[in-house]
C-alpha cells in the first residue's frame, strides 16, 4: 500500500515526527494480509442484502474487525441506528434549523469532551453528518446510557470489571501497579470515555467482548456496580 510511506495517515491526518515508519511496514505488510482476508469475506456476506442482519457469522464476524469500507453500513445496523434514521425523517435537519441555545452549546464544548474524539471518528467513518448523529444517538441513549450521565456509574462500573480482569487474567500487572500506587482509575478513565478510539486499532473499535461469555460479563458488571453502588 502507498500510504504506510507517507507521512499523512489513512484518515488524511499528519503522522508524529517520531513515527516508526519502519516499524509499521513491517507490522502492516502482515496484517494487510489479514483485512484483505477479511474484506473478502464481508463483501461476500453483505452482497444482495440492503440490510445487515443480525446473525452468529455477522457476531462472529465483528469481534474480527469491521473493515473500513464496510464500516459505516454495518455499525448502522447492527446498533439500531439505521431503523431509528428512518423512522425519525429529517428529525437531525429540523434539529440543525432549530433555536440556538448558547448556554447548551457551552456545556457541550466544555464537558463533553471525550464524546469529541467519538464524534470525530464517527464522522471520519461515515463521512456523513446525519448518521453520526444516530450512531452518536445509539451509543449515548441505548447502548450506554450510563456512560455519560453526571454520575457515569456505567463508565465506573466498566473501569472496575476491567479491574477485576486484570487480577484474575494478569495479577502480575494488577501487583505492579497496587505496588506502586497507581489508582487504577487514573490509568484506564480516558480509555472508557473515549471508548478505546485512541487505544485500540480502529476495526476493532464498538466490537463486542471475545474471549469472555457476555453471561460472564453482566456478572462482572452487576458485581462491580453493587459495590460502587455500597461506595457511595
């Protein structure tokens, strides 16, 4: 691919003076390999349906990856956001043409400030103001209510399962850090509130868990909410 040469990355952003271009052909001269594979497959699912249908291969398929030109389609989707820009008709328009509130528009540049780098990549992958907006939608009012609400118990509880997998999976890590410290929190917050934009590779963002049962999950998650719950 030309662009692993270039200093502009595949999203038209300027790569770090630092960057390891090295590194990354090597890296990437592997891994192209792997997301042409699964391109291939993809295309070959979605070809003939307008609509991505929930199934076990298309699960299967997402904790894999959602490659780049099938992204936007299949985010749609499977998270409801499609159905609800359908049934909603130039709701995101009137919303656009609607009164400004200046003191709403404040609170959204100051507070909100790990939905921004969301937003953004939303609209880098959709390249379409509307349905970011129900993506955007699907995120904060269904899929987590409880991530960006004044209390963020959601955003919590997930930081505790994670720490709670860190001990049981990697107690060497979980040691290193109580040893010196570092309050869990502090390290995995920003992570969590940008939802792993900036941490993970990109086809893997918004994919479901893998190598653990969602019944483990909820679990977890309903353990760790009833203690921060005790907490106060």
């Amino acid at each position: 691919m030309v662009y692993i040469l270039l200093w502009i990355d595949p999203y038209g952003f300027e790569r770090p003076e630092d960057f390891d271009y090295a590194s990354y052909e090597e890296f990437f001269s592997t891994y192209l390999v792997i997301l042409t594979r699964r391109a291939i497959k993809w295309s070959k699912l979605l070809t003939g349906s307008s609509r991505v249908q929930k199934s076990m291969k298309v699960k299967r398929y997402i904790r894999k990856g959602v490659p780049f030109e099938h992204r936007a389609r299949v985010w749609m989707g499977v998270s409801g956001a499609q159905a609800q820009m359908e049934q909603n008709p130039g709701y995101y328009h009137r919303l656009l043409q609607g009164e400004q509130n200046d003191s709403l528009e404040e609170a959204i540049r100051t507070e909100l400030l790990g939905m921004n780098f969301i937003a953004g990549y939303l609209l880098l992958i959709t390249k379409n103001e509307e349905e970011s907006f129900w993506l955007l939608d699907a995120l904060i009012g269904r899929i987590l209510p409880d991530y960006y609400s004044p209390a963020m118990l959601g955003l919590k509880t997930d930081q505790e399962v994670l720490g709670e997998l860190v001990r049981m999976k990697m107690p060497a890590v979980a040691d290193l850090l109580e040893g010196h410290g570092v309050l869990w929190t502090l390290v995995v917050s920003r992570w969590f509130i940008c939802l792993f934009i900036d941490i993970l590779p990109v086809e893997k963002i918004f994919s479901e868990p893998g190598s653990l049962s969602m019944t483990t999950v909820t679990k977890l998650r309903e353990r760790c909410r009833a203690k921060l719950l005790t907490q106060g």
